[in-house]
C-alpha cells in the first residue's frame, strides 16, 4: 500500500493533533508530576499520553512511514526509516506547560526523501491550528470545542526597507542566537516558546527566527513544513537546508538538529 498524497494526510493529522490537545488541556486542569529524562529536560504524563494517541493514529491511516516520537526515543524505542517518516513532538514546549502558559504545541511532521513534506502545528491552549504541505499551500484556523473554523492561507511577508521583526525562543535563547540577532536592524523582537516561532514566520508577523542552540528534529519537521509550504525556508549556517534523517550518533542524538536560521521573504548571505 503506498503512503497517502500530502493533501490526503492534513485532515487526519489535525483530526489527531486536536484530540491529543484535548487530552493534555484535561490533564493539566488534574494537575500533573514532572519527571526529569536523561538530557534533564522536563516530561509529564500529557506528553506520553498525547504522543500514545498521536502513534496510534499514524500507524493506522499510514502505516508505510514510521513514526519517531520524542518520548519513545527516549525511552529507546527508535524505529528504523525509510524514504518517508513521521516526526512527532507531543507536547512541544513543556516548560510553557508546566509553568500555566500558553506557548505550548502539538507537532506532527511527515519528512519525505530527507525534506519536510507535511506540517501540522495545535496550540492547545489558544486553540490556533497551523498545517502546510509543501507545494499545495499553508493555512491557519481557529478551533472551537473540537470544530475547525474558516482557513486562512499564509503566506510569508516581503521584509521591508528598514527594520525586520524577529522571533526568539523565551526559554532558550543563547548568547550566540543574541550575538547573530544583533546583526540586523531589528524593529520588533518577539519571545515565543515552542514552534510557535516557525508559525509567526510563516503567517507575515515576523521575519527571522535564529536558533543557535539543541533542538531536535521533531521540534522543527512540522514548522519547517508549514514555512517552506508559505514560501519561507529553514538554513543551516552554512547555507544548506536543514536536513532530516538519522544520523551516526548514539540514542536520541541521532536526530539531533544544527544551529538554524528559519526565514520568510528575508534573504540572508549564509555563511
């Protein structure tokens, strides 16, 4: 059976993406335990309870690609893949969540031949809902007690003449993201938490999203799908895409990211 087309993936993946951000808005009202992984980043029972739905479902409708989920790679369960593969970050932004925010995302990726092909970003707690398939186009909704509203296509912004607007991680950001920010000339600089930064970008609200720090691939495989679908890109620093895949190292660190410069209209001379 051959894996679905991008556009016959995006309802079923929001479908799930929706659902699972139900189950976490109703585990945080309980109140929830933080436990620590290896890398000491934080993880509750929402993460590993959103990420159960999540697998069950691709596994179901696209059983072809297999499914890399944070809290399963962890925990040392990590599949081999194939020329198409799902990446899933069940709850990106546990510090958001932890702490009562509201920075906190569902993210669900499917990588085809190395590129992101299909995004779908759910930010539980506003009810925003973000998909893209590269190719076909990008959109935004509001979800309202489990139903998706219109959808507006996104498209990213032309940067103006002067002053750019930028997005930074809140919980993250580094010395060396601040020392390559302060190369432009910047007229608004946002902190968000999580992949809400891809988002910002890609709807026209912001220009630049610098990374110069650990992330994963299943942080950035839906948002950089979402971007590239709203003409934008996501660059190493040496110029090239962000690439996907495994790579040689051991456990988790095999789907470790580089440092990363996510753009719209922008163009930057990389290196």
């Amino acid at each position: 059976m051959a894996l679905p087309q991008n556009s016959a993936l995006i309802e079923p993946l929001f479908a799930v993406a929706i659902r699972a951000g139900a189950i976490i808005l109703d585990i945080r009202s309980r109140g929830l335990s933080v436990e620590k992984k290896a890398d000491k980043s934080p993880v509750t029972e929402a993460d590993r309870a959103a990420e159960a739905v999540i697998t069950e479902v691709l596994n179901r409708v696209a059983p072809e690609a297999a499914v890399v989920a944070e809290e399963a790679v962890y925990d040392g369960r990590i599949p081999d893949v194939g020329e198409a593969f799902f990446l899933v970050d069940p709850l990106d932004g546990t510090r958001e969540f932890v702490r009562g925010g509201d920075d906190f995302t569902v993210n669900i990726g499917l990588v085809r031949n190395g590129v992101p092909a299909v995004g779908v970003i759910y930010v539980p707690a506003t009810g925003k809902l973000y998909a893209g398939a590269v190719g076909e186009g990008a959109w935004r909704a509001d979800v309202a007690n489990g139903i998706v509203g219109p959808r507006t296509a996104m498209r990213v912004r032309t940067p103006p003449d002067g002053p750019i607007d930028v997005v930074a991680s809140r919980s993250h950001r580094t010395k060396e993201t601040d020392a390559f920010i302060a190369r432009f000339e910047v007229g608004r600089l946002v902190s968000a938490g999580s992949s809400v930064k891809f988002c910002l970008v890609a709807c026209g609200m912001a220009d630049l999203y610098p990374r110069m720090g650990t992330t994963m691939q299943w942080d950035t495989a839906a948002g950089d799908a979402i971007l590239r679908a709203a003409g934008g890109q996501v660059q190493t620093l040496e110029g090239a895409p962000l690439p996907y895949g495994p790579g040689s190292e051991p456990g988790p660190d095999r789907f470790r990211n580089p440092w990363f410069v996510a753009t719209g209209g922008l163009q930057l001379a990389l290196p």
